[in-house]
C-alpha cells in the first residue's frame, strides 16, 4: 500500500508528465520525474511504458527561466489579441452607432421629403426632383455620414438656373429671365427651425446670393451687414413679394408639417 507521500509524489508527476513528454521541463523535474517513475509501475504505466534505461537524447532541455519567458511571450500575445480584437469591436460598434444616428437624424426625414419625387444627380449626395402646379421642388439628401449639405429648393417651372457642384456649393447658369428661387434648410430637424434663403435673378443677370428670411418674408441681417446693404436687401424682397410669397405657399403646401417646428 501506497504511503500517504508516495500518493502526493503520483499526482505531481502525472501533473508534469505533460512536460515532461514534451521535452520543455528543466533538468530537475526531468530527474525527479525519472527518479518516480524508476519505482512506481503505475506512473509508467500512464506514462506510456516508458524505458527508463534508455538513454535520454542529448539535447538541450530549457531550464526553468527559459520555459517561463516562453510562457510569458505566449501569453502576451494572447492578451494583445485579445485587446485588438476588443478595440475591433469598440470602432466597428462605433462606427455602426454613426451610421443609425446619421440615418435616423438626417437621411431618412429628408428622404420622406423626397416621397413622390424622381431620382437625379444632384452634386454630391443623392438628390430629387418634381414638377407640379407651375413649380420644380428639389431635395437635396446629405452626402453619405455628413450632417450638413441636405435643403429644399423651389423655383418656378421653366426658370431652372441653379446647379449643385461636386462640393455641395451652388452656382447659376444659364439665365432664365428674372425670377426668384426658395431654398430651405433645417427642414428635417425637430430642433432648429427651418432656415430660408431667398435666391433673386434680374432681367440683367444681377444675382443675389442668399438673402436669409423668416417665414413671413422679414430679411434676417448678417453680421457684416451694413444699414444701407440692409435697405437694399429689404427693397429687393419688396419688390419681388408676390413671387416669394408664392414659393413661400409652394412649400408650405409641399412640406408643410416639417416646416412646421
């Protein structure tokens, strides 16, 4: 019968025997492993048989120093694995939040504005477009994840001189005779009201870009405007009322419950 020792001796060498199997223990376990396994029949048993009077290679065995910078470097890498792969997950999380928010918040409401419209190309983004009781409406969509670029616009039928460049920016061609257009921004937010620029074009080709208006056609002065830009700015709404007041009924007809806030 086995004493109580001897018992402890079997379950450390059957916990080294993996090593020691593998040739990666240091010279003292190897010798106290073989020193067991010379007396215990069991032990060599589990071990394989092992023939103990065989010489034992001569090769180079890692002592303890050696084995314990292997498993240190092993488990480096499994720890920086391990973390690449959390800030993989992190930027991918993040990166899928961006989308639903920029989809929830800009995409989605200003393509319901867009419902019963024709696809065109529009600059950057993808941009809409109809026709109907004597007035073209365009909805410009936001370029894809930007939280800006995305208006409305309304000109009368047949007067179409404004084009959207690559970078968002707008520019006049071709001359259509004197006329007034509507552009509006913030119409798909619940948090800011809708903004309103009053584009004017002359018999004589004189354009004015961006006179910013509330919704009851009042002129909203820039910081760098003077009282004199301000009069001339308020004359030119004047003059052109019944056009704007007409586009401004245009889009409230067309979008009303968004330029509602």
């Amino acid at each position: 019968m086995r004493t109580k020792k001897n018992e402890i001796s079997c379950n450390i060498v059957i916990d080294l025997m993996p090593l020691y199997k593998e040739g990666i223990c240091s010279d003292e376990t190897r010798a106290f492993v073989e020193e067991h396994l010379r007396d215990c029949a069991d032990c060599r048993r589990l071990a394989g048989d092992i023939d103990m009077n065989t010489a034992v290679p001569d090769t180079a065995v890692p002592d303890e120093i050696e084995t314990f910078k292997k498993v240190s470097r092993k488990m480096r890498s499994t720890r920086f694995m391990k973390a690449m792969a959390v800030v993989f997950c992190i930027a991918f999380a993040a990166f899928a939040c961006l989308n639903i928010v920029w989809l929830a918040v800009k995409y989605l409401p200003y393509r319901s504005l867009a419902k019963d419209m024709t696809r065109m190309d529009y600059g950057k983004g993808t941009g809409y477009s109809s026709t109907s009781n004597g007035y073209t409406y365009r909805a410009k969509m936001p370029g894809y994840l930007g939280f800006e670029g995305g208006f409305l616009s309304i000109e009368p039928e047949g007067t179409e001189s404004v084009i959207v460049l690559d970078d968002g920016g707008i520019q006049f061609v071709d001359s259509k005779g004197a006329h007034c257009s509507l552009f509006i921004w913030n119409a798909e937010s619940r948090t800011k009201p809708a903004e309103y620029g009053l584009f004017i074009e002359t018999e004589n080709g004189e354009r004015i870009f961006q006179l910013m208006i509330d919704s009851s056609l009042n002129y909203i002065p820039h910081e760098d405007d003077t009282p004199e830009s301000i009069e001339t700015a308020r004359a030119l709404i004047e003059a052109n009322r019944e056009e704007a007041a007409g586009l401004m009924r245009a889009a409230a007809d067309k979008w009303g419950d968004a330029l509602a806030h």
